[in-house]
C-alpha cells in the first residue's frame, strides 16, 4: 500500500494550522483552504515554499504520471 504525502498531511504532522502556512506562502486563509482541498492547485513558487517549509524535496507534490489533460487548459485556446 502507497501511502500518500499531502499539504495537509504535512501540514498536521508539523503542527501548523492553515492560518500559519496560509501566512508563509503569503495567500488568504480561504485561498489555501481551497488549494489544501482540492478546489485549486498550488502555484509552482508555492510549492518550492511547502518543500522548505516542511523541508521536504519538491517532487513529493507530483504525481509519476502527468497526462495532457492534466497540464492543457481547454479554455485558452
């Protein structure tokens, strides 16, 4: 069984609450409530911060296998 490492999962194991990290990666509250469930992704310099933050490498937020789909927006072209 693949255990899988998540903001949030990071986030509770280093005893911060969302208002901390929210604060460290300089967002609203209701912004990284969004992006910690799901609703919007993480920016990539955001990421770079969670990796330090939880001093942690990078790609533990990446999934092996992207997919086109997962990278093209329908709606830009």
């Amino acid at each position: 069984m693949d255990v899988k490492i998540t903001p949030k999962g990071l986030r509770v194991s280093n005893c911060l609450n969302q208002e901390e990290v929210a604060k460290h990666l300089g967002i609203s509250l209701t912004q990284y409530r969004r992006k910690e469930n799901g609703k919007v992704r993480f920016y990539a310099d955001e990421i770079y911060k969670l990796s330090k933050l939880y001093d942690v490498p990078v790609n533990i937020f990446f999934t092996e296998k992207v997919s086109f789909g997962d990278t093209y927006d329908k709606n830009t072209t």
